[in-house]
C-alpha cells in the first residue's frame, strides 16, 4: 500500500466522528443520500470544533445564516469566509505547537495567504489526492519514471505550495531522474527552458514514461521555444502523464484555449488527451479537483461546491457563473472549511459531462476583479518575462 492511503486518525475521535467517517470513504466520487447525510453531520462536527477554539468562527456562527446552497445541502451551514481573509489574518483553530507545516501562497512579492495545518489536516489532503490517483491508476511503485517539474525547485525558506504540491506527487511513481524548471538560484529561482527541452529529448530517449508536473504556462513556453527553435515533435513513452496545476495566473496574455494547449501536447510530445489532466486547488482549500478522462473538475465525496452571486452573494443555479464557494470539514487546524473563492465559476451537474462519474463539476472562468493579491503563478509568470 502507498503509504499516503495508510489511515489517519482525526485530532479527536468522539467530537469528530462523522468527519473521520467521511474522510475515511475510498472510493473519490461516491454519491447517494447516505453520503449526503455523513457530510452534513461532518460539516455540524467542524463547525462546532471551530467555534471551540475561535471566537472569529463563534461569531460568524452566531450571524444571521447565510442562503443555503442546494449544492452543499439545504440543511448544512456555511458561513462565508473569502480566501482573501487567510492573506491578511493568521486564524488557529489549534495551538501553535501543533502546527506541522506551514505554506503560503504566493512567490517572493506580493501578499501572502498564511495556511497553517496539523498533521490530521495535511494528511487527510494527501489521502485524498492519493485515493484520486489510485482511482485513475496513476499509483505506480513498480514502474519508475521520469519527472519534469514545472515549479520551485526546492530551498530551505520556500514554503510555496506549488512547490510542496509537486513534489509531493512524486510519492505515486519512483523517480529516476527529475528536473525542476524553476531552478533555485539562491537568491530566487529563473526559468530554465532550454534544461526543460534537453530533459524532454532525453526523457523521449531514455525508454520511461515521463510525468510533467506544474504550472501549464511554462510547459506552454518550452512548447512554443522547441518549435522557434526548428526542433521536431517528439514521442514520450507510453504511459507518460501530464498533471497540471496553478493555472494561468498573472499571464492571461499568453494563456490559449484548454483544447488548443492539449492538442498542442499531444501534438509535440506525443502524449493523448486522456493523459492530459488539469487540477484545481489552493492553500486556502487542499481538497483535489482533477479532472476526467473529459476534461471536467468534478467533486469529490470529501467536499461540496456551489457557485454565489458576485454582488448578493446569494446561490446560483447550474450554469450560472459567479464566485466559486467550496465546503470540506476536512480542515482542523484553520476555520476554512467554507470557502469562497477569488475564482469565477460555473457549476454543473454530473450527468452533463459523459463520463462515468456522478458527482457535479465546475468550470473556471477566471479571477473576479483586478486585485494586488498575488499568487504562486503571478510570480511565477514573472520570470517569464524576457524569455521570448
């Protein structure tokens, strides 16, 4: 067994029961009325955990309740605390002494979100990444690959959680040979594209399949500097991946079409669409939405989204764009387990995709506004500049 899919035990065991039950269902995407009823009781056992250890969660508790979404449950509570709430406050739900990692999410510049988790929190996370992967047969510890890394390579003070995110799914197949294309300089990282297209060349040679990693814009980048550069598309092993995350961020000038930036892979490293997957996430909600064999975000069993009113804040029907709001009681350590996002979304239900999956999806539309926040992928698109 992996050992990311070995068992967890929540901070307590009797307050927290139906939070352990519901973290602890295999299968990702599970649905029926009896989960529906386990993630009510879960989301009624964080709350009350929070309101324990924070007078903020207390208070909003005691508001007038927000309008429910149908989407979450009808019955299920979900005070609205904005993503942006986590770069300007540090909020614990446990002593500080058991805060086991500490992320942020944003580059060198720019304002930080300050996540902190205990070890339940982080590894509950990682489970459920983990139980994705092994849902799509991604787990591999008899076949070794190669890892091209499309974030931070790693420093003693980069807490960035691109870079702890990436790393980390290195776990589901042994390495033989990674490269990190962010290399770390010891004063900040650079862009290298020309290691990433020798990696590439080598990697096509060397017989194993390769996994690429990170943020979509660079590999777009090296993508774009082999064909300026006259060199010939090449063939990846069978079995090669792409798993992307961080999205376009602080680039949208250069950001094409999903189905353009697949079939440009496919195209130039010989890797099908199925292979091809984005994911979503943040430090403010490490529950994994990757996508199908489709293309399509679907909800796992461990959350629920819905999508607001940009202006009453109010749920929209399927379809309908507008802040995206994820639910997960997952969470111990920070009073986040209902979260709106600074994304423009819509949501959709299942049976609107085509693939074997029951669970609804949502598609991201971009950042709401102009903001100074930044993210991982905002300072990361800036070394990008200079570079074509």
């Amino acid at each position: 067994m992996n050992p990311h899919l070995a068992p967890a035990e929540v901070p307590d065991p009797v307050a927290l029961a139906a939070v352990q039950r519901l973290c602890d269902i295999p299968s990702p995407y599970t649905t029926g009325p009896e989960t529906d009823a386990l993630f009510a009781a879960a989301m009624a056992e964080s709350h009350a955990w929070h309101a324990d250890r924070s007078p903020l969660y207390r208070s909003l508790l005691a508001d007038t309740p927000e309008a429910p979404a149908p989407t979450v449950g009808e019955r299920t509570r979900t005070p609205l605390l904005h993503a942006n709430f986590f770069k300007r406050h540090e909020v614990l739900s446990v002593p500080r002494d058991e805060v086991f990692l500490h992320l942020t999410s944003s580059g060198t510049t720019g304002q930080k979100s300050q996540m902190f988790y205990d070890r339940w929190t982080i590894r509950s996370a990682q489970r459920m990444v983990a139980r994705i992967f092994e849902h799509y047969g991604w787990i591999t510890p008899d076949q070794p690959v190669n890892y091209l890394l499309y974030s931070y390579e790693p420093a003693p003070e980069v807490r960035l959680g691109t870079s702890f995110t990436d790393n980390y799914l290195c776990d589901f197949a042994p390495a033989q040979h990674t490269t990190h294309a962010l290399r770390h300089t010891g004063s900040g990282h650079e862009f290298d594209v020309h290691g990433c297209i020798a990696a590439l060349r080598r990697y096509a040679d060397d017989g194993l399949p390769v996994r690429i990693l990170g943020f979509p814009a660079f590999l777009h980048f090296t993508l774009e500097r082999m064909r300026a550069a006259g060199l010939p598309p090449l063939d990846l092993p069978p079995g090669s991946l792409v798993v992307l995350g961080g999205g376009w961020k602080g680039h949208a000038d250069r950001q094409i079409a999903k189905e353009d930036f697949y079939a440009e892979v496919t195209r130039q490293l010989g890797i099908p669409p199925e292979r091809i997957r984005d994911t979503y996430g943040s430090v403010e909600h490490c529950v994994p939405y990757i996508e199908c064999a489709h293309h399509r975000l679907h909800v796992p069993v461990w959350s629920r989204a819905a999508v607001r009113d940009t202006r009453t804040l109010r749920p929209l029907p399927y379809g309908r764009p507008g802040y995206l709001h994820l639910v997960s009681p997952y969470i111990t350590s920070v009073p986040a387990q209902s979260v709106v996002m600074g994304d423009l979304a819509s949501l959709h239900p299942g049976d609107a995709c085509g693939c074997p999956l029951a669970t609804p999806w949502f598609t991201i539309h971009g950042r709401a506004g102009v903001s100074r926040n930044r993210s991982c992928a905002v300072a990361a698109a800036e070394l990008l500049k200079g570079m074509s």
